[in-house]
C-alpha cells in the first residue's frame, strides 16, 4: 500500500506554514486601545482582545513557539530515552533493574508537576521548556524502546550475531535498529503530539513565554478570565488551534501506524 | 514463582522506586535557586533576619544531614513543618489529597463505565462505521489539552447555558448535591480525556480477544453471547483495565494541576506547585512522596490483581 | 441415524479475488471416518471452519453443507447455537490456544456440560469420568489447573473431552498430531477411536500427515490448492495414489536412510498465487505429466467405483529426484567432540553426563522428548549454554565452553541452523546482506572477494541469484530455510547443528531441505549434529543416533 497523506498532516503542514510566515502576521498584532474586545467582524474575522490586536493573527503567530519548543523536546526524549531504553532491553541483569527503578520513579511524579518543579528551578525560558519535557518524556520513551529490544534480542538472528563475533554496537546499531525504527518512529510522533500539549499546558500555567509572545497557553491563561463577562473569542480561537495541531500530529502518527511503515 | 513471593518481590520493588523518589525529590529541591528566609520574609527583610530565619528552619544544613534528619523523621510519621505555614505538614497534604481524591473518584466513576462499552462495542464492530467515529473520536478526547475542554466546558454549560456553576468550591454549609455539582465542571475535562483513551485501549484488547483462539472455541462451542461477553471475554480484558487505570492515577491525582487553576480547586497538584514556588521544602517534599506512594501502591495493587485474575505464568 | 453426518456439494470460498476454496465435494458417513490431507494453505483450515459455518462474515461462500441431514445456511443463530452445541465438536490445532488463560480447567469443562443441561455436579462428575477415560493421570488436579499449567498433550485431551461432553454427530480434529512422536500420534487416535465408536460419532481429520491418516480413517481425501484433487477409500487411495499430487505426498515422507535408498522425491515450486488459479488443473505449474488439455478448461472427474481423481492423465508413479549420491562413507577424522558433558539450564543440570564424538561427512541424531534438553546440548555446544561439567574439543584441540572465549576461527567452524528461519534472518536486511557478513566477517574476505563467493554458495544451497536483493519475508518457507542454511555455510564450517530444521516445514518442502543436507554432508563432508523429534528425518539423515531421556 503507498502512503498518503491524511486531513492529520494536512493540519500539521498548516500550522507549520503559519509559523514559518509568523513575522508576516506582525502588522495586525498591534496594540490598537481604540477597538478593544471587538466582536468577530469582517474586519477582524475572529475579533480583537483586550489591547486590541487582532485574534486571529495572534493566534496564527502563536504557532511558532509552539515549533521552536515540542520537536525539539521531542528528539532530546528520543535520545535519553532511547539510549537509555536500548542499554536495560540489551544488556539485561542489573543494568535493566536500575534503569528500571528509575523509570518507575519518574513515572510516579505526574508530568506536569515534574515540569514544573524543574522550571521553577531554571526559571522560565524557552530553552528550559525544551530540557524539562524532554526529560519528562523520556522515560515513556525509554519504556517502549526497552520492551522492542527486548523482543528482537530473544530472536536467533541476534544470537547467529553474536556467534559470528560482532561487537554489541554492531548488532544494535546495524541489525536490531532497522527492526525497531519504525516503531520508534511512531511512538516519537505520538510524543510530539503530547509535547505540544504539554508545552501549551505550561505555558498555560505561566511557565513558559512571557507577555506579549502570541504563545496560546499564554495568551489563553491571559484571556479566558474574560469569558465570564461575554467575551469569548480572545481565549477559545488559541484553544481551539491548540486542539488542532495536537489532534492533526497524532491522527498523522495513527495513520502511520495503520499503514504499518513510514 | 509463587503468588506469595511475587507479591513479597513486588512489594520490595515499590518501596526501592519510592526511595528513589525520595532522593530525587530531596536532591531537586535544593537545586531550586533563591533563599528560604528570603522566599518567606521578602526582599526588602534584613540580612541578619533571613539568616536567623534560615538557620531556625535548619534550611542552612548540608544536604546529605538533612536528608539523614528528614527520612529518621519520615520513618517516624513525621512529616516535618511546613516553612510557609508554619504548621506540620501532614494535615495540609491530607486535606489538598482528600480533595484530588473525591475528584479523581468522579472523574473514574464517569469515564470508566461508557469507556468499558464504548471498547466493547467498537472491536465487535471492528472496521465498521461505529468503530471508526470511536477510534477517532477517542483519540481527539485524549489528547485535546485539559485547559481547552474546561475553557470550552465553560463557555456552554456555565455561561451560555448556565446549568452547572464555573468554580468548584461550594458555598459553606452546602450539601452533597451542591457539593457534587460544583465539582461535576472541574470533572469533566479528567473524564473526557480518561474516556477517550480507555476506550481505545479497551478496543485493543477486545478485538485481540475476540480473534483468540480461545474465543473462537467458545463460539463454535455453542455459547451465547452474553456467556461469552462475560465469562470469556470480560476476564481477559479486566486485568488490563486495572494495569492502565493504575497506571493513569498518577495523572488523575496529580496531573490536573491546569483544572484545579483554572476552577480554583486546592487538591495536590496546586499544592505541589505553591510549595515549589514558595520554596517550602518540607511541604513539597511531603506531598510529592505521598503522591508518589499513592501511584507506586496502586500499581504495585493492580498487578497483584492481575496476577489474581490471569494467573499466567509471570 | 439416517445419512451422512457430514455431506459438503460444491463448496466454493472466495475472500475477495482471492480463491480458497473451489467447488469441493465431500460426505463423512454416519459414524464413519473421513481424512482430508493437504499442505499448509491448501485450504484445509477454511473448509473444517466453513462446516462449523465459523468463517468470518467476509467470506463470499458458495454450495451447500448438510450436519446430520441439517442445511446449514438457513439456520438462523439460536439453531446454529443448538447446532453447535448438541451436533458438531471441534478440536483446535494448538490446545493451549484454545483454552482460555483466565479460567480455571474445570469451568471451561463444566460450561460444555452445562450447555446440555445438566447441573453443575453432574459436569464435574462426567469431567472426571471423561479425563480418567482419557488416560489423564490426576484429573483432579487437571481441573483445578489453569492452561498455562498444563501440557500441550493434556490440553488436547481437555480438548476432546469438550469434545466428547456432548455425543456429536461429527468430530472436526484439526491437525491434531502436529508436534507429537509416532507413539503419541497412535495412543491419541486410539482413544479417540474408542470414544468414537462408543458414541457413534463420524470423524473428519485435517492433517498434512498422509500415513496417519490412513491409519484412522476409512476414506481420505487430498486437497491441492483448494481443489479436491482426489478422493477414495483409505486403503485403495493409500496403496495406489492415482494423482500425481498424492503419489508426491506419499513418496516424500522420509523413510529408511539416504545412504541406501538415495534421495527422497520432491515437488519443486509452490503453491499458486489464489488471486489468479492457472485454469484448468490448480497443479500442472507443477507436474510433470501435465499436457496442453490439463492447462485447458475444466477437468473431468476419472472414477473408478467410489475413487475419484480430478486428473487427465492419472496413475503415474511420482518420479525420483535425479542423479543419486555418490555413496561415500564416513571419515575417520573427529570434527567435534564432547566428553562427559552436562547440560546445564537455569541453574539446573536437565541433561548428561554424556560423550559424542562427530567426524567429518557424518551425521549425528539426537532425539528426546521435548523439554529433554536436546535443544540445550546444541546450545552447550555452541557455547551459549556453558555446561556444568565437561570438555569439548575441535579438531583435537581444546575449545572453551563459551562462544565469547572462542577464536573468530572456531566460530566459524561450527555453524548453527535453527528451527524457525523466520527468527535465524534478519526481516530488515536483504538475503544479500544476510549473506555477505558472515563471508566478510568470519571467512574474512575483502567485499569484493565476498560478493564473488555469494555465487557459489546460493549454487550449493539451489538459491536463484534473483532471490537475493528480496527480503526474508518475501521468500517462501523452505527458500527461507535455504538461506539460513546458505549463512551457515558461508563462514565455511565443519560442523553443522541443526535445531529441528524441519519441524517448521511442509512435508514436500522437508524433503528438499532434507536431500540438501545429505548432499552437503556427502559431497562436501561436513559432519552434521541434527536434533529432531521425527523419527522418520533421524533415520533418513543420521548415521548414529543419541537420545536424551526426560528430566529427572
């Protein structure tokens, strides 16, 4: 069967090509205290928050942050978890019990708390938003690499390897990898589709960008306030592009695993 | 191995992770930057007073002894004072648990029921048009951002439609029924999420059981279907309920820190976050490691469970 | 009773394009005994479930089966209920599978009884009957088991015993002597006989296995590639197959030793592709007697009585791979050896103290009952076991007992070959790849000189050249086998250990495998270790033979 695309990476090139073009949205997120809170219109298709700016340039703009952090996030869980992952599923015996515990123990901390407490350490930045979900993720990661290492290294072909004199590295790199990398794959997607949840959640909760980045958490946390007094587009416009781009990276990943290969 | 030593080993396992966390918690909290006399007295207080205050609260100790104090102390059911407050910690942790607790059982009691059916359903109609709308809507209810279903949960049922009210603690002196009807918003977010992503595992796990060899025997056995659903089905896919419910407790107790925010709902995961903030250390550590024990207990509970039911071998 | 307990007409499969079943036609008399014999994706498995009417809901079936004078498509789905519970029994391929891992023995036991009507103790007390008739040593113990806890040989009897909880009009048995030794295979289909006759039960048996089933059943019929190619009483049909395809099953079983009767006969190619059947008769991309009128149309039926051939040119004699051997006797050169060995596994010795000695162009069986610990003495040889006690020698020097203390020439002197080629080759590599690290890294040859030498090793295993840019899965079962075997062979070994490197195999496919090793061990004198559980391959193949009783 070939691969095609479906409406998931339709969503994801979206935002992607929003947060390429985001300096061009620049003009519209002007402070304009002449039109606050002005009600969706044809001038202002998704209306204007409380300084006036236009929300639905905001919130296109607002994809940017969301780029620059959740794939970045992403590969950093891949490479702890997957490194660590592929040691406790090869090597076995105590190195798998130690890492082990150690997954068991992150896991315990919720994620979101995990994160917060390590960003109330480096203190908000972006930068810091990328260390902490990476390593909040990636011992979910390390997890499902662990159980496929696993899995092949009980197969003869590892053990006809290893009777052939090949060193560890030449087995997991050359012939366990190509086996598992799909799945890996798969499950990074799956992953980056919670990092963009988890990094709008934080900023959300004030952990991530400051005023006046056009960030959705951000701007969500700053605007929903306004609701209970009728205004309820300066808040739902980013909620609702939140819940798209997630939605969008993971009905891709589910196509992908559907279709069985990249 | 035998069902005895298993649940001895399991029990042996979960209190090594718990230790572990004690040490990371421990360890990371005086990574956090800043001064405790600082953090509580405010930056205009004198020098000398936020060193008295420091070496009161015996915040100026080297690490590893206060860690030695800290866990002599835990063993003994002393959970230590909190800097912020003031007053021993236990009864702060307990009060902020209690509440995630009644959340987090709300939250369960509405989520898993339709979940269990909606699983069910979906893998007896596997590939069909039913299957699919819950596939796919499932996989939109999990990992839609909780702020954004309690934002849109809001805008319908608190402002436009006013049927439910928008924050989550009662008036004083209500009762059960107002008590529940506050807490019915702040639950749904939870409940959607946890309804989304049960029912796709559960439709996993069924459909699994369903193409079994066992299962086809019990059909061509002459079986009707609600033996079938109950006594063979239904007991190859509890176990996993169990393991995946166990395993989300973490989130339900104290992953819905941006609900209790935004429905101003004090359970732990606010707690955890303004001790962090405050740099209440003895608070902080507390209530992580009460959590943690929660989370590591319910796993370890679970797979007993599961060894119950499916006694495969391990 | 009156008529048949089973009568199919015409019974056609599809799934989509693809064809599984063709227009077949079979009755199983009341109380009788009807063989169908047929290799892995003739369809078998499709017709006992299309009698149970247990095919998916995407099956496009056509034709018509009757269950004790029952129509069974009208049958709406409480009838069918009744039908199934009270009419037909059916007894799955693998056991274990089929019992289900939450429930304990005895209420899996118990609903087969309660499905007649009858109270909980009545079940348990017929339970207990049934498994002591079974020849279940502690039945009470059986029941208060759990499926894991029980062997694949009790699980069947639990099997038949659901089985025979009701009085069926007919059993459906579903290669139930995968797996098991000759002695098992006989004892099983004994007891089933009894049981049978008792209940005047009608038997269909599936089974690839042509000897065993004309030893229980008093009419077989052969299923090629969805079609019913032959069909007869058991004895006519067995002492003079009449078409080409059962004259080739019952040739390439293996039987005697190679030395004296050559080569067994083969069948080359494989089963068509079922989206697109040649037209006319499904086997002549295979045959050798096949003429233009067999690729033409339409077959006619040749019948002779009540013996049915599906075939234009019938009763001939399946032919003999050409070229013999060249007779050549062992050497006298001691390959590998092993003195006093004990073979250890988890920390318990299962096996030994025992010596082999292997020479060059000889083949050493050891057979056992499984869990005997033959498959661990490989692996002790191969150093991934280390033994408890013992020594090993190669070539009259000493080799250490772990294969990570072994020199890069003393790896590829001794070279395995395991039962499931599927696991023996890496699914991401190309049969290229596969084949090139062996030669690089063990015979130590520069890539040019490795891409030279692929040539005549795909020559010494019967590979095509053009096999070797596909993937493992892309590969039928025995070219599967054939490359595994080609790895083995490319650091160049003395020695090889082969694991079962059958059992995993058709029996026509076994054949060519088989003939592949004698001819390696004859023409090229490798000495070959091969455990096996089949009598019929350790014969065929081993000059002497080792056994390893049971655990202690």
């Amino acid at each position: 069967m070939r691969w095609r695309p479906g409406p998931g990476l339709g969503l994801v090139l979206f935002w992607l090509a929003a947060a390429l073009l985001a300096p061009a949205f620049l003009p519209w997120t002007r402070l304009d205290l002449h039109r606050v809170l002005a009600p969706p219109s044809l001038a202002h298709w998704c209306g204007t928050d409380q300084l006036g700016r236009d929300v639905l340039a905001r919130t296109l703009a607002g994809a940017r942050p969301i780029f620059e952090t959740a794939p970045a996030a992403t590969l950093i869980a891949l490479l702890l978890g997957g490194s660590a992952g592929t040691i406790a599923g090869y090597r076995g015996g105590m190195a798998d019990a130690a890492i082990g515990r150690l997954i068991d123990a992150l896991l315990a901390l919720p994620l979101i708390v995990l994160a917060l407490f390590a960003l109330t350490a480096l203190g908000p930045s972006q930068p810091a938003l990328v260390a902490v979900i990476g390593l909040a993720f990636a011992p979910l990661i390390a997890r499902t690499v662990r159980a496929a290492v696993l899995a092949e290294r009980r197969l003869d072909y590892v053990t006809l390897a290893q009777l052939r004199g090949e060193g560890s590295l030449y087995i997991l790199a050359r012939e366990i990898l190509p086996n598992i990398a799909p799945a890996i794959l798969v499950e990074a997607t799956v992953r980056l589709g919670y990092a963009v949840f988890t990094a709008a959640s934080l900023g959300f909760l004030g952990f991530g960008l400051s005023p006046p980045s056009p960030d959705w958490g951000l701007t969500i946390s700053e605007t929903y306030g306004l609701m209970a007094g009728g205004a309820w587009w300066p808040a739902t416009f980013p909620a609702l592009a939140t819940a798209s781009l997630v939605i969008g990276v993971h009905l891709a990943a589910e196509r992908w695993r559907a279709q069985g290969r990249p | 191995m035998s069902g005895l030593r298993f649940a001895a080993w399991r029990v042996v396992l979960g209190l090594i992770t718990l230790w572990l966390l004690s040490v990371i918690v421990f360890a990371a909290a005086r990574v956090l930057p800043g001064d405790v006399g600082r953090a509580i007295l405010g930056p205009l207080a004198d020098a000398r007073a936020v060193a008295a205050l420091d070496h009161a609260l015996g915040a100026d100790r080297g690490a590893l002894a206060s860690y030695i104090e800290w866990s002599r102390g835990l063993l003994q059911g002393d959970f230590g004072v909190s800097y912020a407050y003031r007053t021993p910690v236990a009864p702060l942790v307990a009060v902020a648990l209690g509440r995630s607790l009644r959340l987090a059982c709300l939250i369960l009691a509405v989520a898993v029921p339709p979940a269990l059916a909606a699983g069910l359903t979906a893998a007896h109609f596997a590939g069909g048009r039913i299957d699919r709308l819950l596939t796919l809507g499932g996989l939109a209810l999990t990992v839609v951002p909780e702020f954004v279903t309690a934002i849109l949960a809001m805008l319908v049922f608190g402002i436009a439609l006013r049927w439910l009210p928008i924050s989550a603690e009662p008036p004083p002196g209500a009762g059960a029924g107002t008590w529940l009807r506050h807490l019915i918003l702040p639950a749904l977010p939870g409940a959607v999420a946890l309804f989304g992503y049960l029912a796709r595992t559960l439709r996993e796990a069924s459909l699994a059981a369903l193409q079994s060899d066992y299962l086809r025997a019990a059909i061509l056995k002459g079986l009707a279907w609600p033996a079938i659903l109950v006594r063979h089905l239904l007991p190859n896919v509890l176990p996993l309920l169990l393991t995946v419910l166990a395993a989300q407790l973490s989130y339900l107790l104290g992953g819905l820190v941006v609900v209790e925010t935004l429905f101003r709902y004090p359970g732990i995961g606010l707690l955890i976050l303004s001790a962090g903030r405050a740099h209440d250390f003895p608070l902080l550590q507390a209530s992580v490691l009460v959590l943690g024990a929660f989370v590591v207990a319910a796993s370890l509970a679970a797979d007993l469970a599961v060894r119950w039911l499916t006694p495969r071998a391990a | 009773m009156s008529g048949p307990a089973l009568e199919i007409a015409g019974l056609s499969v599809r799934f989509g394009r693809r064809s599984i079943l063709h227009d077949v036609s079979l009755s199983v008399a009341a109380g009788g005994a009807t063989g169908l014999v047929g290799e892995s994706g003739c369809g078998k498995t499709t017709l006992a479930l299309a009698v149970l009417r247990g095919l998916p809901p995407q099956a496009e079936i056509a034709g018509r089966i009757s269950v004790a004078g029952q129509r069974l498509d009208p049958l709406d789905r409480a009838a069918l209920r009744r039908l199934r519970a009270r009419q037909i029994a059916f007894v799955f391929q693998d056991p274990v599978r089929a019992l289900n891992p939450a429930l304990r023995i005895g209420r899996q036991l118990a609903e087969s009884f309660r499905l007649l009507g009858q109270t909980a103790q009545e079940g348990r007390r017929e339970s207990l009957a049934l498994l002591a008739r079974l020849r279940i040593a502690e039945p009470e113990r059986l029941l208060r088991a759990y499926p894991h806890e029980i062997s694949g040989g009790q699980a069947q009897r639990v099997g038949l015993a659901m089985a025979f909880a009701k009085r069926p009009a007919l059993l459906v048995l579903d290669e139930p002597t995968t797996g098991l030794d000759p002695d098992a295979t006989a004892s099983m289909l004994d007891l089933v006989a009894g049981l049978r006759s008792e209940r005047g039960t009608a038997l269909l048996l599936i089974s690839h296995d042509l000897a065993a089933v004309g030893r229980s059943c008093d009419r077989i019929g052969v299923l090629y590639a969805g079609t019913l190619v032959e069909e007869g009483p058991a004895s006519a049909l067995l002492a003079r197959p009449r078409h080409p395809y059962t004259s080739a099953l019952a040739r390439c079983a293996p039987r005697g030793s190679a030395r004296r009767r050559g080569p067994l006969p083969t069948i080359e190619g494989g089963l068509p592709d079922p989206a697109e059947p040649p037209p006319g008769c499904r086997f002549t991309p295979r045959c050798p007697f096949a003429k233009r009128d067999c690729r033409a149309g339409a077959l006619p039926a040749a019948t002779r009585l009540d013996h049915v051939v599906l075939c234009n040119h019938p009763d001939q004699a399946w032919p003999d791979p050409p070229g013999g051997l060249p007779a050549s006797a062992p050497r006298e050169d001691v390959v590998l050896s092993a003195e006093k060995l004990s073979v250890r596994r988890q920390g318990r010795v299962i096996a030994g103290p025992l010596s082999l000695r292997l020479r060059a162009g000889e083949t050493l069986g050891v057979s056992g009952r499984s869990g005997s610990g033959k498959s661990s003495l490989l692996r002790s040889l191969l150093g991934l076991l280390p033994p408890a006690a013992g020594t090993l020698n190669l070539a009259g020097s000493p080799l250490a007992p772990d294969w990570r203390q072994r020199r890069r020439a003393e790896l590829a002197a001794i070279q395995p070959v395991f039962q499931n080629p599927d696991e023996a080759l890496n699914r991401a590599l190309t049969v290229r790849a596969i084949l090139l690290r062996p030669l690089r890294r063990l015979a130590g040859l520069s890539r040019a000189e490795a891409a030279r030498r692929l040539r005549p090793i795909l020559d010494q295993v019967r590979l095509d050249p053009a096999l070797l840019d596909r993937h493992p899965r892309s590969l039928s079962g025995g070219q599967r086998q054939r490359v595994a075997i080609a790895h083995a062979l490319a650091s160049g070994p003395r020695v090889l250990l082969c694991d079962e490197p059958t059992t995993a195999l058709d029996l026509s496919v076994q054949a060519a495998i088989l003939n592949l090793l004698v001819e390696l061990r004859d023409r090229d004198g490798l000495a070959i270790l091969l455990v096996s559980h089949d009598s019929g391959v350790i014969g065929f193949l081993c000059d002497h033979e080792i056994h390893i009783g049971g655990t202690q």
